[in-house]
C-alpha cells in the first residue's frame, strides 16, 4: 500500500476547462466514423463487411482500454497516465487521417480508442483536486463536453469529408486533442499515486473480454440475415455463451481482475451500469435513424437532406447534450441521482416515442431528437458523478470505467440494432427502408428506455456504493 503524505494540489478553473477542451475534443474524434461510413466504402474501395469492422474495431478497443486506465489511473496517478493515453491518441488520429487504405485505418482506429479511457482519468484527477461539491459539477461540465464533442463530431464530419477530404475529419480533432492535452499538461498540478498492489495485468480477463465483444457485434451484425445463414448465427451465439462464462470465471479468480465483478455486485454500481446501457441504447438508436429518416427518400416520409442540411438540424441536439452534462452534475448534487435520472428517463421516452408517432415535419424530428440528447446527457452525468463520488477515491477510476464500458456496450447494440431493423424493413432490390422500419425502431427504443423506470424507483435519492 502506498501512504499518501502530501496533500494535494487545489486545481482551479482553467485546468477544469482544459480538462473539458480535451473531452470535447476526444469526443469529437470518436464519433466521425459512424455518420461516413458509406463515403469510407467507397473512397476505399471496401464492402459492408468492412465497413462495419471499421465501425466496431473503436468501440472494441475502447471497451478494453477503459478499464485498465481507470485501473492504472488509480495506481499511478490519474494526469500521467491520461497525457500518455492522449498521446497514444493523437498518434491513432494522425494514422487515421495520413491512412491510403484499410488495414492502415483500421491501425489508427485501435489507437484511437484509447480516448475512451480519457473519462476516468479526468475524474481521478478532478477528485483529487476537488471538494465533493465541486467535483460533480466538474465531472457534470467534462462528462457534458464530452457528448456534446460526439455530437459535434458526427454531424461535422460529413460535410468536412465533402467540401475538404476524409483525411482531414480525423486531421481536425486530431489537432485539438494535441493542442489540449498539451494544456492539460501545463494547467492541471500533478494527481498523488494511490495505492499499489503489486498485481500484474490480468491478461486472461482482458483476451475473454475481447473474444466477447468481438462476438457479440458480429452475432448483432449476422442478425438480420438469420434466415440465409442459421447455424453461423447459432455458432456465434454459442461461442459467446463459452466466453461469458469462461470471463466471469476468470474474474472471480483473478488476484487483480481486469473487471472487479465484487464492485458490480453493490445495487448502487450495477443499477448504475444497467441505467446506463438502457440509456444509450436508445439514445444512439435515435443517432443512427434520426439522420438516415432526414435523408430517406420515401412515398410520404423522409427529407431527402444533404449532410450539410442534416447537420444543421441536429444541431440543437447537439447543444442540449453539451449543456445536459453540467446541468446534470448541478441537478444530482442538489436533488439527487434519483430525480435526475427519472427525469431524463421520462424525457428520453416521451422523445423517442413522440418521433415514431409525429415525423412529417423537420421540426417534429427536431424537438424529438433535442428530447433525447438532452436527456441522455441528463442521465449518463448523473449515473458518472454519483459513482464517482460514493466510491473510495481509489477505486474511482474501476467504478466510472464500468459506466463507460456499460456505455460502449449499449451504444453498439443500439446501433446495430436501429441498422438491422432498417436492414429487415428495405424490400429486396430497393434502397428506401419502410416507414414502419423507423417506426418500430423508435417505439422498441422508447419501450426499452421506459423499462429503467423499474430500476429508478428503487434507487436511493443520492447513490451509495
């Protein structure tokens, strides 16, 4: 164990906001794939396979990465360990943008999802520099940067790819996660060590981990071709049982387990983790079909938009998540989690469900999608700084990266759920998906993000780890 003698160094607000430039930034560079993927194809010369490898490979390695930062963070010292981890990143970022093919992008796109891990490590550090009051409202600013930078990025990225290149929607980001981090190098004091164990890498956890992640986007990715190809789907499946079970065993046995499952075992970390997943599921649902109904070219619905005009529409969305992470941080210290989750779990539902009903109009696909960016934000900042701030300070790093990996994990299958469910709804030889596709995709949303009401009322009015 290692005593901490010294006290801390008090951080003021413009390390804070460095550390919310640098999360703007991470976030922008994460989210420019998803929204060009069509335009990657074909620059590339690549398939759908391809394409969704590409979209996966991030998410992939992010999962992973999270929680051995968080776990390092803790060890060694959260602003270290992150100014190595942006490092890694801006390499990936500027591998991304120079990349001439495939396998040279798919590379920085495994570096690049280190950013991932940039989350917890800005907590460890805000914690450390920080009274508890403070720290939530600063988490809620870093945590609202963040997904206001995703927004940013995805609806940035299509019209840079168009009127630049493809290249520089990675260059762009990729310079201001140098130039912030760079910031947060200067402005931010050096964070104590914590305690050490002496444990190794928990290398087993980490491969099962990734077996599993890598199955279950394939096992999504196969699902809407079930009736051509049944026994790969039922492979795929089987496999990823074995690894499920191989994983939790490995975990439990494992002196420093890459995933502490005794930490996701207290109420307050697993209902955190189930909000979470819940919430992003249907909240990136709504990302991936509000722009692919805005560009739909339908009998009676659809807009027929150019990216430019898509992301000018989205663009309110865009602001309510930037401005949802504070006032989230700000709500959970002055009402509670409890409240501040329900709240966004309503507006969430009430958004999702409004858009399946009411979509003629761009404006009713506005004020849905600015429903639920806001309470997406509201939520996901909320479960972040009431974990975060009910742990030991040592763990802090362990408890947010479970929120972050249940995050990943609830964007990707939202994701590929909202692709399959266009995928079954396009008629053989057509391009236009059904209206009824788009319809049930929003309603299974808002059915599945109503459920958390179940997880909510049960919740203590501030969390308690």
């Amino acid at each position: 164990m290692t005593t901490i003698t010294a006290p801390p160094v008090s951080t003021g607000k413009a390390a804070v906001g460095a550390l919310g430039l640098l999360a703007l930034s991470t976030g922008a560079l994460e989210s420019v794939v998803s929204p060009t993927i069509p335009l990657l194809e074909r620059e590339l010369d690549m398939s759908q396979s391809e394409g969704a490898l590409l979209s996966i490979v991030l998410l992939i390695t992010g999962a992973l990465i999270t929680p051995l930062a968080g776990k390092f963070g803790d060890r060694y010292g959260g602003k270290k360990v992150l100014i190595r981890l942006m490092a890694v990143v801006s390499v990936g970022g500027t591998v991304s943008a120079l990349a001439p093919n495939l396998p040279v992008l798919l590379l920085g796109q495994v570096l690049q999802g280190a950013m991932i891990g940039a989350l917890p490590l800005s907590f460890i550090v805000v914690r450390k520099h920080l009274p508890a009051g403070e720290s939530k409202v600063a988490i809620g600013v870093v945590s609202g940067l963040f997904v206001g930078g995703s927004m940013v990025g995805m609806l940035s990225a299509g019209p840079v790819a168009e009127q630049l290149s493809r290249h520089w929607m990675f260059a762009l980001p990729t310079i201001a996660v140098a130039g912030s981090t760079l910031l947060v190098n200067r402005l931010m004091p050096g964070d104590p060590p914590g305690r050490t164990d002496g444990a190794g890498i928990d290398w087993p956890g980490l491969l099962l981990l990734s077996g599993m992640l890598t199955t279950l986007m394939l096992v999504l990715a196969l699902a809407p071709e079930v009736a051509s190809q049944p026994l790969a789907l039922l492979a795929l499946v089987a496999l990823l049982a074995v690894l499920v079970i191989g994983w939790v065993r490995v975990e439990r046995r494992a002196a420093a387990p890459m995933i502490d499952l005794r930490m996701l075992a207290r109420p307050a970390i697993w209902k955190a983790c189930v909000l979470t997943f819940v919430i992003c599921l249907g909240s990136t649902m709504a990302v991936y079909l509000v722009p692919q109904l805005l560009d739909e070219r339908g009998d009676g619905y659809g807009f027929g938009a150019s990216a430019t005009e898509i992301g000018f529409f989205l663009l309110p969305g865009a602001l309510a998540a930037t401005l949802a992470g504070p006032l989230g941080g700000i709500g959970d210290r002055r009402f509670g989690s409890r409240a501040v989750v329900t709240t966004g779990v309503v507006l969430m539902t009430v958004g999702l469900l409004a858009v399946a009903a009411l979509h003629t109009e761009v404006w009713h696909i506005v004020v849905g999608k600015v429903l639920i960016a806001l309470a997406n934000g509201l939520c996901v900042t909320a479960m972040m700084t009431s974990t975060a701030t009910a742990v030991d300070q040592n763990d802090t790093g362990i408890a947010t990266s479970l929120i972050l990996v249940s995050r990943v994990l609830g964007s990707a299958v939202g994701g590929q759920l909202g692709g399959a469910l266009l995928t079954a709804g396009t008629p053989s030889g057509s391009e236009v998906a059904a209206e009824s596709a788009y319809v049930t995709g929003f309603v299974l949303a808002g059915v599945v993000v109503s459920l958390a009401l179940f997880v909510t009322r049960t919740m203590t009015k501030g969390v308690k780890a």
